[in-house]
C-alpha cells in the first residue's frame, strides 16, 4: 500500500524559509524510474508543479522558482525534503507531494498540508 | 515555457455525456493524463497516458488526444462525477505542466 505523508509549519513569515518533508511508505525511490515530486495550490486556484527527485538522484525544478527551491532525498529514511526560500504571502497553498514515475502519471497523493505566509 | 489551456467551466446535464479539452502546441506528440479533484480532496489520477484508465476508475471516464488537443470525456454523468479537472504533460525538462483546471457542473 503506497502512502505519502508531507509534514512542516501551517505558517511561515515573510521572508523565511519553509522546509517541507515528505515521508512515504509502499514503494523506494531507489527503484528505476521512480519519482516523488512537490505540486502546490493556492486556494481557489489550479495545481502549480514545483520539483521532482528521481531514483538517481537527478533534480528538476520549476523553472520559475528554480532560484528558491532545493529538493533533496534520504532513501534510509524513506523521505524528500522540500526547501522553498524567501517565502510570501502569495506562496500560501496547499502543498502536496506525491509519487510518479518518469514520464507517467502522478498516481499517489498525499493529503497535502496548508502553508500560510504571513506578512 | 509550455502552457496547457482548459476551459474555466463546463456544464452537463446527469446522464449526459461532458467533454472537457486541454490545448497546448503539439500536445498529440506527447502523453496527456488527466485528475480529478473534488473540495477538500487531494487530486486522483483518472486517464494516464491518453486513454487508458488506472485500475478502480469507472469506465464511463475516457480520453483521447491529437494535433493540439486533449479531451476527457465523461459518458453518462454522475452528480459523483462533478468535480474540478485538471490536465497535465511532461515537458522536454522532465517538468510537468498541468492546465489550468476546468469546474465540471452537473446540473
């Protein structure tokens, strides 16, 4: 059974860094072509993909937050850590990790945690 | 950057049958896949790879894409069925790009 887990703070203050991490169970990221990766969503608003991690350690991020993001992996823990630098109040969203495999769909969800920026 | 756009809104009648597109530069020449989200709930994989639905995902829910289109189509709508649906690719950066979300009503 393939479950996810994000855990961080529910509020941040402008400026500050958030630190997200992503606890998993059900599958490794050590097995090829296996991805875990961050998408958020402001409320209200549609899904907005952050960055991906695969099973060889090769990072992708969105390329208009590519300057605040670093996503890392500790494969003993079973965990992705998600950093977002220099946070704002329009960063305040749903955050969501999940899994994917190169090139397939995002077929599990965590529940995602809300993260509120503020001012 | 590549942009995948979706109509805001679509209206079904219960029974009918919704059809829900997702557009983008060349989309065909790539795998779209498809979510439904419902308020309060995290999105759920309901079309990958164009047209094949994962296991537990009623048959009513199909897809196709060519040219410059996507399309989910839902067959015989359910109140169930009314939910938020977002398309999504992976571009040449190993990204993904999702649309922009379309609020399927079933009225």
């Amino acid at each position: 059974q393939v479950t996810l887990r994000e855990s961080g703070p529910a509020l941040v203050k402008l400026t500050q860094t958030l630190t997200l991490t992503c606890t998993f169970s059900g599958f490794s990221l050590t097995t090829r072509a296996m991805c875990v990766t961050w998408i958020r969503q402001p409320p209200g608003k549609a899904l907005e993909w952050l960055a991906l991690i695969d099973w060889d350690d090769d990072k992708y991020y969105n390329t208009s937050l590519k300057t605040r993001l670093t996503i890392s992996k500790d494969t003993s823990k079973n965990q992705v850590v998600l950093t977002m630098a220099d946070m704002d109040p329009v960063d305040t969203a749903t955050y969501y990790c999940a899994r994917t495999s190169a090139g397939s769909g995002v077929d599990y969800w965590g529940q995602g945690t809300l993260v509120t920026v503020s001012p | 950057s590549y942009e995948l756009t979706q109509p805001p809104s679509v209206s079904v009648s219960p029974g009918q049958t919704a059809s829900i597109t997702c557009s983008g530069d060349k989309l065909g020449d790539t795998y779209a896949y498809w979510y439904q989200q419902k308020p309060g709930q995290s999105p759920v994989l309901v079309i990958y790879q164009d047209d094949k639905r994962p296991s537990g995902i009623p048959d009513r829910f199909s897809g196709s894409n060519s040219g410059n289109t996507a399309t989910l189509t839902i067959s015989g709508t359910q109140a169930m069925d009314e939910a938020d649906y977002y398309c999504q690719k992976w571009d040449s950066s190993a990204a993904l790009v999702f649309g922009g979300g379309t609020k399927l009503t079933v009225l």
